[in-house]
C-alpha cells in the first residue's frame, strides 16, 4: 500500500503570494482613504454613511436670534445653508436676527475635504411674532433710564399720507408711530425713520411725549409689526432715542403695544 503525502504550504512573509495580497489591500484602503467621508463624491467613490442632525433654538420669536448648528459630520470643509425665499450662509453656525415670522426648513450642504457631500433639512422651525420685546408687559413703552408709561388708550387713524397708531395715558404721555399710506400697518419689520413728512414704504416713525419731559424721538432701530386676527401688536427694543432732556444722548427704548381697532 502507498501513502501519499500532500502538503498544502502556507505563505511565508517573503512569498509571492503573500506580497500580492498584501499589495492589493493596501491599493483597497488607499481607496476608501482617498474618498473622505460624505454621502457622495464627484469622482463616483464610495463614502461611508454619517447622520448631520441640524439643531436650532427654535421656536423663537422674530425680534430673537435664530441660530443654526449641525452635528453628526466628520472632516467639513464647507457648509452651504439656504432657505426657499434665497436666502444661504456659508458659515458653519449661522445666526439669523430677525428671523421672517412663520415656519421654515432650512437645507445644509457639507463638501468634506475627501470630496464628500452630505446634504440635510432641518425639521420645521417655528419664528412666532415678538416675544416679550425688552422683557415689558403690554401697553408699555420705556424710555431708559427716564420712564416707563403704560397706556390705557390706543388708538389707530389716518394722518395725512401716514397711518399713526397712537398710545395715550389721560395725555400725561403719548407715544406716537407713524407708518406709510392710509391704512393700517402690514405684518413686517419696519427701520425707524427720522424727520417729518411722508413716511416711506418700509419704515416707521416714533415719538415719545411726556408732559414732565421734552419728546422723545426715536433715530435708529427696528419697529415690528405683528397681525393676530384683528389685534396688531407694534413693538421694539433697544431703538435709539434723542431728546433735549439732559442725559438723553445714549437713551434707548423698549415698546409692546396691542392695539385692536373699535
């Protein structure tokens, strides 16, 4: 009888075999290295998979900060943010003051630097009329440091070619905003105007008068206007106001008026 011995040799670190395959893995990694990490490249590779979760401190209101974050993506280069009325960023965290009342989504557009795109949307994010403009209650108006008034009256008129809006405290104080056209103010953000006359599309006009104090007229800053069925909230903070008052030179005022139509 004969036996017959086969031996099946294994790859020594010097064999042809061994450095073939050696060779071919690392050509296999120096792909996947080559390709970064993102959902897709230009070049047709293969990126791995990463989630970009896009955080924001929403809901807020429209005289707040919207600020926009994203996680979940290794190796950013670049960041392209945009929204459906054209406005984009490409900061890594924007902020956004003033953010347009309503709801939104925002799309965030990663390129890593291994040549991979990730593109995500974030859930809906909520922008509310004002909240709590200068931490005032309603029907306020506050001149810093010289006063705050609440008001027992408002009212709204034509004036001329303007719209005033007018809060009235038994005539110990008035304050007065005045928009353009003869028809209530639309929902909207409106940069304070300075001087008399027509007031222009976009902007308003504010005046504080207090029977103790010379007026009070406002010079820089942003008034909001916001509709809620038939209510129409008119408020601001931090505008700028100038006075003959002593110390009025660096003044600074807060308003949150509700003002419904008789």
């Amino acid at each position: 009888m004969k036996y017959y011995n086969n031996t099946i040799k294994s790859f020594d670190e010097h064999s042809a075999m061994r450095q073939y395959f050696l060779l071919a893995f690392i050509g296999f990694s120096a792909l996947l290295v080559g390709c970064g990490s993102g959902g897709s490249t230009t070049g047709g590779g293969v990126c791995p998979t990463q989630n970009l979760t896009i955080n924001s401190n929403a809901p807020l209101g429209q005289n707040g900060v919207l600020k926009l974050s994203v996680f979940g993506v290794s190796e950013p280069k670049t960041f392209t943010w945009s929204r459906s009325d054209g406005w984009s960023s490409n900061e890594k965290e924007p902020q956004i003051p003033n953010p347009p009342k309503g709801t939104q989504t925002y799309t965030l557009t990663v390129t890593t630097n291994g040549g991979c795109t990730y593109t995500a949307t974030s859930s809906p994010i909520v922008v509310t009329g004002p909240w709590n403009p200068c931490g005032l209650d309603s029907n306020v108006v506050e001149i810093d440091p010289f006063s705050n008034i609440s008001f027992i009256d408002i009212d709204g008129r034509p004036n001329g070619n303007n719209y005033l809006i007018q809060a009235n405290n038994n005539n110990l104080a008035i304050a007065d905003f005045e928009f353009n056209g003869n028809q209530p103010p639309a929902e909207g953000q409106y940069a304070v105007q300075t001087g008399t006359g027509d007031v222009q599309p976009g902007k308003a006009r504010v005046s504080v008068k207090i029977t103790t104090q010379q007026p009070f007229t406002a010079t820089e800053g942003t008034v909001y206007v916001a509709v809620d069925g038939t209510v129409t909230l008119v408020s601001f903070c931090n505008v700028k106001f100038i006075s003959n008052n002593a110390g009025a030179t660096n003044a600074t005022g807060g308003a949150n008026l509700k003002w419904r139509p008789k």
